[in-house]
C-alpha cells in the first residue's frame, strides 16, 4: 500500500509551500531534505542577505545621522554580532516551517532523497539551484568564493572583487561597501544589472561611482589567482585586479545530481533543467507520469516567489486543478542601496512586442516623503499602451521601491488603466504618491512635475 500521496524532495520556497498547499487539499505527504528545512532562499539566500542588506541599512543612517539633527560621535559595526542577528533571523524562520510541517502533519523526512526508493503516488522533485561554477575560477570556500560562502564570513574583507554584475554582485557590492570594503565589479555585459531598464542600469552605475565601488563593464573574468592572501583577478581588458576575496556570481546551475533522474527517465535540457510540461492540464509533469518538477530546477526565472507558485500549481494540477502563471508579470526586487524593483514591460519589449507604448518619468525628488526620509535619489518610469492606456510594466530605482512593486502588479495583471490608478486617492505624505504622480503624467497632469 502507498505510504504516501505525495513526496517532495526538497524544503526551500517551491516544496515547502507546495507541501502545505498538498497538505490544505487533504494529501498525505512527505517531505525529504538533506540540508536545512527552508532551502537556499531561507538558509543562504534571500534572507540572510537581506537581513545583512538591512545592518547595512541601520549603519548607512548613522553615518549620516548628523543630516538629521543627531550628532553620533562614536560607532562601529559589529560583525559578529550582525551575523548572529542574521543566523536568528534564519533559525527563527525555519522552525516556523516545522511548526507548520507539524499544524498540517506532513512528515519531515532529513535524508538524501532517491527517486527509486520513494514509496508514494505522486513526487514532486523541489531541489533548486546552486551557484555555477567558471574554469579557472572555482569556489574554495575561503578566497574564492560563492554567494552561499559570503554569507559565511567571519569577517568583513578589505577588499572584495566581484565577478558577475547582476542581482547578486550588486546587491553584495551594496552591502559590503557599506561595510567598509573595497569593492570592484567586473561584468561581461555594458552595463551592470544588464536585464534591468537601461536608464536603471545606467542609474545604479552612477550611484555606485558615488559610493566608490568601482565598475569594469564590457570586460570578463579570465582567470583567478590565489597568492598569499591575496586574490588576482586578470579581466579582458587587460587588467589584473587585486583583491583580499573573490566573489563568483555568474549564474545558477540545477541541483539535481545524486537524485536517480536519469534511472528513472526524467528527461533534462543541455544544461540540466528538468523539462516539464507548463500547458494547460498536466502542469509541471515530467515526462513520466506521476513525477512533476517545480521551482529553481526546471529553470526558467529563478525567483523564490515565482517558485513558490509553481509549486502550488504543481499540486493542484495533480488534484485535476488548472491554475496557470502569467510569467510576463513578475514582480523583480533588488536590494541595493537604494532599492530596484520592477515588473512587466520596459518600453523596449513592448515596442518590440507590437504595443504602441511610451514610458514616463517621475521623480522621488518631487515627494515629500523622499525628502523626509532624506532618500530622493531615483524615479519610476511607468510603461502605457497608448491604444488602450493599460499599464504595461514599471521599473523603479529609489527608496521602499520593492514594495510599492507591489501596486504595480496587479495593474499590469488585470489591466488596470493609468488613467484608473491615477483616480486611486493615495495616502499623504506617502512613497506611493510617486505612482500617483506617474500616472498623472501619462497624461501631461502631474501636479509636482514640469
């Protein structure tokens, strides 16, 4: 008899959430992970990172405390301390995955996972992804290092070279410069943060340049070097950068080695990506038939939130549900300082995808809340279809950006007018007065613009 009417091999954003929701539905299920209960987003990711992104919050006001009337005389971080915080936060967090693995009775099972030795009707393979390794340029966890060794640090470097300017890399930048190291970015594309809008790039180009971390943009990484304590870094451009540690962010890579995948059929891509089907119907089915992939490991946006729902669609499709993903609408965050969120079109796509749109531009510096936080750096750029006036897409650079996002999706999902947001009475003074704002000057009828 079945043990079990659904496994998962895997506990970060997509099988946790996933377990739940099978749970919810009234399934029996079991729930394998050989690491932490939470995965990479919990354990080594999102909020670690985040929780170190908001020390460096904390210590970027003091510096400037004297803006506000408060004179600090005396400060310095604690290292140690801020880690432990961090560690707290993610201890705290993954037994209240326990507790509700408890509340819904799923069974926790902390081993290494093999498909073949699975006793249940139904398995869903949640494994995630891990930081891709370069030739030349592989992790030993003290010099060389992952995303995952950073947040391992004992120590705050004096110097860091970054190699890979996306998300990662500059989030890190952000954090560590606050810090106090040197931080150097080294990215293969023209600009930092290359999938974002091009004027966002370029803006957190220019703000980075004021903090003093240094960019090396259209240039990559050939090889890295460690002598002594030092890392040496030699970019295309001809240059060999120095540094106390070397940070690798150039991409992620499947977790799904050791698995049986391939015993049991399950087909990949080139890369390893499990191929899955996301049409209607059978939902994140593998091509065999009661084996479904869910989140990171299938590819696609790596997101801890577009995880998440992919999970729940996966079991809800095997209970016979259809709930589809609409992935042009995914709302992105990025916590440099200041914050990056956008969702949606730019101008660019949507041009390219036949739309008639235009994009307009509003400016933190035109809030009043900005300047009460002191944060008026950055704007929103809102993208319209001129035929119909929906709201395409959004992309923002400035303070609490990565929730004010959070008005913005709905809009672009269900095709909310500009000219409707607009008429949404928004809460004074505020942050999100600048989407206001923004759709006012769709129509030429911004009261605090020119």
């Amino acid at each position: 008899m079945t043990k079990h009417d659904l496994a998962i091999i895997g506990s970060g954003p997509c099988g946790y959430v996933a377990a739940i929701r099978a749970a919810q539905m009234g399934m029996k299920v079991s729930v394998f992970e050989k690491e932490r209960v939470g995965g990479v987003c919990l354990n080594w990711g999102c909020i670690p990172t985040k929780a170190l992104s908001a020390t460096a919050g904390v210590l970027s006001n003091v510096q400037r405390s004297a803006e506000f009337g408060i004179n600090v005389k005396d400060y310095e971080i604690d290292f140690s301390k801020a880690c432990e915080r961090k560690n707290n936060i993610v201890k705290k967090l993954s037994s209240g995955i326990e507790i509700l693995f408890k509340a819904r009775k799923i069974e926790f099972v902390k081993a290494r996972a093999e498909i073949d030795k699975i006793d249940a009707r139904n398995i869903l393979i949640a494994t995630g992804s891990l930081p891709l390794q370069l030739p030349g340029m592989e992790f030993d966890g003290k010099s060389i290092l992952s995303s995952t060794d950073m947040l391992e640090l004992k120590s705050i470097p004096k110097s860091i070279i970054i190699v890979g300017g996306g998300v990662i890399g500059c989030e890190f930048a952000s954090i560590f410069r606050t810090f106090g190291s040197e931080v150097t970015i080294v990215e293969m594309m023209e600009h930092l943060l290359p999938t974002e809008d091009e004027e966002i790039s370029k803006k957190i180009e220019q703000i980075f340049k004021k903090k003093g971390i240094r960019a090396f943009t259209g240039a990559k990484a050939e090889k890295i070097e460690k002598k002594s304590s030092t890392v040496f870094a030699s970019i295309s451009n001809g240059e060999v950068l120095q540094g106390e540690k070397a940070m690798i962010c150039v991409g992620r890579a499947p977790n799904a080695a050791g698995l049986g995948i391939e015993e049991a059929g399950i087909i990949r891509d080139d890369k390893g990506w499990i191929r899955v089907d996301k049409g209607n119907g059978l939902r994140f089915r593998t091509n065999v038939k009661n084996i479904y992939a869910a989140g990171d490991v299938i590819g696609g946006v790596l997101l801890a939130n577009v995880a998440s729902r992919e999970g729940i669609c996966a079991v809800e499709a095997m209970a016979g549900k259809s709930k589809t993903i609409d992935y042009n609408v995914i709302p992105n965050c990025i916590f440099t300082s200041p914050e990056i969120a956008s969702v949606g079109m730019t101008q660019a796509q949507a041009t390219a995808k036949g739309f008639n749109a235009r994009a307009r531009k509003f400016l933190f510096s035109a809030i009043g809340k900005a300047h009460v936080l002191g944060e008026t750096d950055g704007f929103i750029k809102l993208v319209v279809d001129n035929k119909t006036d929906k709201i395409l897409g959004a992309q923002l650079i400035g303070p609490h950006v990565t929730e004010l996002i959070a008005e913005i999706s709905p809009c672009v999902q269900f095709g909310i007018t500009s000219e409707n947001l607009a008429s949404v009475i928004h809460a004074h003074p505020t942050l999100s007065e600048v989407i206001q704002e923004a759709c006012e000057a769709v129509h030429n009828r911004a009261i605090h613009g020119l």
